[in-house]
C-alpha cells in the first residue's frame, strides 16, 4: 500500500511523508523540514517503536522496499514524491 501524508502543520502536525506498508514492514520518508526515513518491522514491533532503518541487517529490506515504493510513485504518478525520492540524501 502506497501513502502521501502533506497536510502540515494541521491538522495533525505531523511532517509531510510518504511511503510503502507491506504485510511485514513500513518504510516512510518524511521531507519539508526534515529529510529522514523510517523503518518498522511490524511483526517484531507493530506498534512501530524501533525504527530499524540505520540497523545494516536491513539493508535489504530497504532497498527491495524503496524499490517497490519507487514503482509505486511513478504509478500513481505522484510526480511530487517521485522528485522528493531522486532528491532524497538516503
């Protein structure tokens, strides 16, 4: 499932992210004032606490993630997102 939260500040200030949930994992990336990503393995932690996205045992997990998140962009042509991932420092 792909999601585009840009609501910001309201009504929930939460910055503005996108990203790609699966059965198992959530991979998220927050951009406007900050340029951070997030990952959650919703089987060991689905109350997504433990952001697992710095812990090198899943980097590929996010590769094959942001890869599927990538495909999902450009299908949805979520031109926004697509320009945000290419300019993305992680």
């Amino acid at each position: 499932m792909y999601y585009h939260y840009y609501e910001y500040p309201q009504p929930h200030r939460v910055y503005p992210h996108f990203g790609v949930r699966t059965g198992q994992y959530t991979l998220i990336h927050f951009y406007g004032e900050t340029d951070a990503w997030e990952l959650y393995d919703l089987k060991k932690d689905p109350t997504q606490v433990k952001n697992l996205y710095g812990d090198k045992q899943y980097a590929a997990v996010i590769a094959s993630l942001k890869k599927q998140l990538r495909g999902l962009i450009q299908e949805y042509q979520d031109e926004e997102a697509l320009q945000l991932l290419n300019d993305s420092k992680s």
